[in-house]
C-alpha cells in the first residue's frame, strides 16, 4: 500500500468518479485508474461498487476509509516534525489567504490578539474569493486559508462556527421593526444585493427562486460593505453575513428579521489546510486565536455553536 493510492482512493471516494479525482489530485485519469487497481490488488478486494451514476465505496473500501485518512494524516504530521526541526532565527511566518469579508470583519482584531503574543512573526494576508482562496492553499502560495463552507479532498477543514446570512434594516422599516415577516413580504420589499455572482449572492437569490418569488431588487452592488452602508440609509433590506453585521445589530443600527417561512441561509467560517502539511507552529497559534475571537464575536442568539470539526489538525 502507497500512499499515492491511498490518495487516489481517497479522492475517488469523495468524487465518486476517475476523471474528478484525477482533477483534483493535478494528475492523469490513467494514473488514479492504475493506482486504485494496484491497491485493489494488494488488498484483494474491489473498493468500488461500480453503477450507472458513478462509483460508490463497496463494503470494503468504507471499512478502509477511516484508516487510509488517519495513515495520511500521520504522514502528514511525520513530515511536520521534520520540517520542525530545521533551524530558525527569526520569529517565522505566515501567510494567510482569506475571503475579502473575514480580511474585513474578522482579521483586524484576530490579528492585533496574534502580534501581541507573536511580536516576531511576519505575516502576510492575500484576499479572494472562496475558490481563490482554496486555490492559493492547494499552489502553496499561503499556509491557511479563511472563507466559508470550503471543503476539499485534498484540504483539513476547521469549522470555527456559523456565519449564517441575516436579513437586516433600519428602525424605520415596519417590517424591521416587526422583527419578522414572510418570505413573500420581503420579497415585496426594496432589496439589495451585493457581488453578483458569489456565493452570498446566488443563496439569497436562490431562495425567492425556490419559492417562486421575483424579489424586489432595487439595488446591487459590488461589496458587503457597500451594501450595509446602503441599509444603513434606508434604501431597502439586505441579506448579509452576520460576521459583517454582528456589531450593529448589538448596537441596533441594524435589525435583523426573521423569515418565518424559509430555511435559514447558513454558512459556517472554516479554516483550511494542505492535508499533506500541518500547520506549523505559527498556524497553530494563529488557529487558537481565531478560536478565542469567533467565541468572543458570536452573538448570544447564535447559540455559540462553535468549534464543529471536520477532519483534523
């Protein structure tokens, strides 16, 4: 057993198909379809039961999953413990990749907590998009990333908490004002949207979409901020992500309504990293500060669902 294999049944596991597999993992169909039959044949067995919509694990191959995970994660912190032990003269560094509303709302005040416990370290912040994020983690271009509901085969996930979309107004909307209403009376309402085309964007669309509604958009805009300042003026209700309303709506700048007849919009802020590379020492102190932030910025409605993780660092 190698662990390339184990990494292309892994990857296969989670794609349920060669081709997404061999995406992901920056390598051939051919090269995944001979690593998993040379697995399959050191173990005797077959891992995948074979269908018209794709391959699914046997049997088998879901007793090997939890072992061939933990194997890669101890290779993984094998090659942490060396890397570890070549010798620094400064306090180290890292860069970090996060989405543009985490470098907004939430780095600020993580990162003042870190430089005063961690004066030596250099660090570098890059921002993006959600997939530009994963894809400046994947290049190694940044040691950890910061976004919302981003996972990956080849990545850890730390879910920190949720970061539910909230729709927000001003005290002089009725409706804001009420606290509540139905899908349908808000889609009546003067909206405002913001980044089309990004994931904020597509869910609170999608929503009125499922329900057979055409919202009432009368403005869009590029960025969270823009949108909140919109709010703030009156001009309509906006869906927003409550990492980027949290202090308003504590000092009731903002109000947030309750959608009494639709799913919550939830997302939750996670931290990602190579599976194959540990974090280091400054990532690790880093991920314990932003554990204590997101528990000190959580709003006591939340629940404080904090800290539910998949997979492991």
């Amino acid at each position: 057993m190698e662990i390339p294999q184990v990494e292309a049944f892994l990857a296969v596991g989670t794609f349920g198909g060669f081709r997404r597999a061999a995406d992901a993992l920056h390598v051939t169909q051919p090269a995944i379809s001979a690593r998993i039959k040379a697995l399959e044949g050191s173990l005797g067995v077959s891992l995948f039961d074979r269908g018209k919509t794709g391959m699914a694990l046997s049997a088998a191959g879901r007793a090997l999953r939890p072992h061939a995970e933990q194997l890669l994660h101890a290779v993984a912190l094998a090659r942490q413990a060396v890397h570890d032990l070549r010798p620094s003269s400064s306090g180290g560094a890292i860069t970090i990749a996060a989405a543009l509303s985490i470098c907004t709302y939430l780095l600020p005040d993580v990162l003042k907590r870190f430089q005063a416990a961690h004066p030596k370290t250099l660090i570098t912040v890059r921002s993006g998009h959600s997939k530009e994020v994963l894809a400046m983690v994947l290049a190694g271009e940044a040691e950890m990333g910061l976004a919302r509901s981003l996972h990956h085969p080849e990545v850890e996930t730390v879910s920190l908490r949720d970061d539910p979309l909230v729709l927000v107004g001003t005290s002089s909307s009725p409706m804001a004002r009420a606290g509540k209403a139905r899908l349908e009376e808000v889609a009546a309402q003067a909206l405002i949207l913001f980044d089309r085309g990004s994931s904020d964007w597509t869910l609170s669309h999608g929503l009125f979409r499922r329900a057979g509604l055409v919202p009432n958009v009368v403005l869009e805009v590029e960025s969270i901020e823009a949108a909140k300042r919109m709010v703030e003026r009156g001009i309509g209700l906006a869906f927003l992500p409550q990492i980027a309303v949290v202090h308003e709506i504590r000092r009731r700048r903002l109000l947030a309504i309750t959608v009494r007849d639709a799913e919550p919009l939830s997302r939750s802020l996670d931290l990602i990293h190579p599976r194959q590379r540990p974090l280091s020492a400054e990532g690790q102190g880093l991920l314990k500060t932003l554990r204590a932030a997101v528990a000190d910025a959580a709003p006591p409605a939340a629940g404080r669902r904090l800290l539910k993780r998949r997979g492991g660092v």
